[in-house]
C-alpha cells in the first residue's frame, strides 16, 4: 500500500512524477474516501501531501495511527490542526518563501487593476463603447498614495518594496518593529491607527484563529471613504460582514479580494457589488511558483523518508 496520501488531485504531470520519486501515493480527498481506506491502507501511511484549505483535523490524523508528517503545498497552514499534529508528535511542513514574490506582485496587480479599471476598461473596448465614441470614466491614481500593510512578514515586505517603488509612503503594523527603510511608519499591532493613516490597506497577516477578524469593523470605517481594502492572506483575516456592510454602504471606496471566508463559494453580496474585483484564490498559481512549491513540498516528504532533517518544519 502507498506511504503517501494527497488530498487533493496533482496541477501537473511533473508533481505527481516528484511526489511518487519519493513513495508511492494516493489520493483519498475526502474525509469519506479517507475513512473507507481499507484498515492495512491507512496503517502504511507515513506522510500526507496535502494542498488547498480543507481542515485537517485530530480525528482525520487518529485514522493513520502511523503518520508521521503532514507536508502543507503552500505557505499557509491554518487548515491543519497543528496543536493536535504536534499532541500526536506529527511534523507539520509548509512552504515559505518561494511564492512571496508571486503574491506580491499579485496584490500590486490587484491595486493597480481596482484603481485604473483595468476590467471595465478591457470590456469598453471589447463591446464596442470606445468605438462608438465614449471615453471611460476617470479613475484614480496610485501611485503616491499612503498605503498599509497589515502583517510585515516576509509576503508583506515584497509587497511594501513594490509599494515604495511607486512612491507610495508605507505604514505597517507587526508584532514587533522591522529592519526597513527610512520614512516607513510603525504603527505597532494597532490597526485602525494604520487605517487612519492610509487609503489602500492590504492585509498580509498569517491566517488562524489568532488572525480572525484582524482587519475589524473598527479599521474598516477607519479607513474612510477612499479606502481601498486588498486581501491576499485569508479570507478569515478581514472581517467580512463588516467589509461588505462597509462597500455597501459606500462607506470605502472598494475591495480587492483573492480570498474569501467561504471560498470557492464567494458571497453573493460581494458578487453583486460592482466597487469589488474578485480572483479566485491564484495568488501563488503561476506555472514557476507552483513548481517551486512543489519542489519544497517534495524535498520535505523526502527528508521524512530519508531520516533526515525537515527544511521549512512549522512545529
Ligand atoms: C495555495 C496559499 O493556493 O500558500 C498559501 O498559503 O494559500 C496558496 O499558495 C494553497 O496553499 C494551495 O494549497
């Protein structure tokens, strides 16, 4: 029987060849097709790969009394219990870095698209409104405006460099001070400070239970009417509720959203607001990172095997 469970299908032909270089695998992406693993099935899994957001809980570890490793595809790794990974002596992997810049330049994306009209604009010409000889609409310029980066780690930092290359003044609030250029304002954890202090606020926290509602009501209507809300963390992270309450409303400008509390099932409300633009959850999902990710994933699952130490170990 495989050694490795993957719960989710592969991207690619070449991330199935890496993850079967190392053990066989198979897929079982459901907490039924789990349980229905026949009893020797289950006992000669080792590792999981596991990709997406679907929870991995204590009861889904206790059904592979020999598990060993659960290797997150992806930086973030608020789908998995790890309190309950680490109470079983499971090591949980994620993997860092290698799509920091991919998220960035999505968030930068996003920012840029929402305030030039980037998709009103390519359906004005498309449909013929240009041609029959209405301009599209002002829009609203970018760069040079005050932005806030909710949660300084390392995705927040690619995002703020690219900021600063536009001219905009960077404001951030972090668990603790970072190292950064001259002129970037601290605003320690206090996020309606940051509100007040800016108009576009990209939210770059971690996702979890510590992170939930981070972006609250309070920030939301602290930002004003031309903020501009960009979430590439979580859905969890901001709260929802309050944001569309607040785009309703008119209360800010608009969102950028790549991620959302229900997703893929994105709110209706939020579908229906035309100050919104949405993206289903591709921050990281281009052909170089995914393989990057892969790899890292890989070289995880392959120290397990090989007894040796785990590269990126979040527990
Ligand atoms: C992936 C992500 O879509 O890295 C993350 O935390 O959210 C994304 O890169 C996801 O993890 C795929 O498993």
């Amino acid at each position: 029987y495989p050694a490795i469970l993957i719960s989710a299908p592969y991207f690619s032909e070449d991330e199935k060849a890496r993850i079967e270089a190392v053990r066989p695998a198979v897929l079982a992406g459901t907490p039924e097709a789990r349980a229905a693993m026949p009893e020797e099935a289950r006992l000669a899994i080792r590792a999981i790969a596991n990709k997406g957001h679907k929870p991995i809980d204590g009861a889904t570890m206790d059904l592979f009394p020999n598990l060993a490793v659960i290797t997150q595809f992806g930086v973030g790794y608020d789908a998995i219990d790890v309190a309950a990974a680490t109470a079983r002596g499971i090591t949980v992997t994620n993997t860092p870095d290698v799509l920091n810049e991919d998220v960035a330049d999505l968030a930068l994306a996003l920012m840029l698209a929402w305030s030039r009209e980037i998709v009103k604009g390519d359906a004005w010409v498309r449909e013929g409104t240009w041609a029959a000889g209405r301009e599209l609409p002002l829009n609203r310029k970018m760069s040079g405006a005050h932005v806030g980066i909710a949660g300084m780690g390392r995705i927040g930092r690619a995002i703020a460099d690219r900021c600063a290359a536009f001219g905009m003044p960077v404001h951030y609030t972090s668990r603790t001070a970072k190292d950064t250029p001259e002129g970037w304002t601290y605003h320690g954890e206090d996020v309606v400070s940051l509100a007040q202090a800016v108009e576009w606020m990209v939210v770059a926290v971690v996702g979890g239970d510590k992170t939930k509602g981070y972006l609250s009501r309070e920030a939301i209507d602290a930002l004003g009417p031309r903020g501009v809300v960009i979430n590439i963390a979580r859905g969890t992270c901001i709260d929802e509720e309050a944001l569309i309450g607040a785009l309703e409303a008119g209360r800010i400008a608009g969102a950028a959203l790549d991620v959302f509390y229900n997703e893929p099932h994105v709110d209706a409300r939020l579908i229906a607001l035309p100050n919104v633009l949405l993206q289903p959850h591709q921050a990281s999902s281009t052909v170089e990172t995914r393989r990057d990710m892969s790899i890292a994933q890989c070289a995880n699952l392959k120290a397990y095997f090989d007894g040796e130490p785990f590269p990126t170990p979040v527990n």
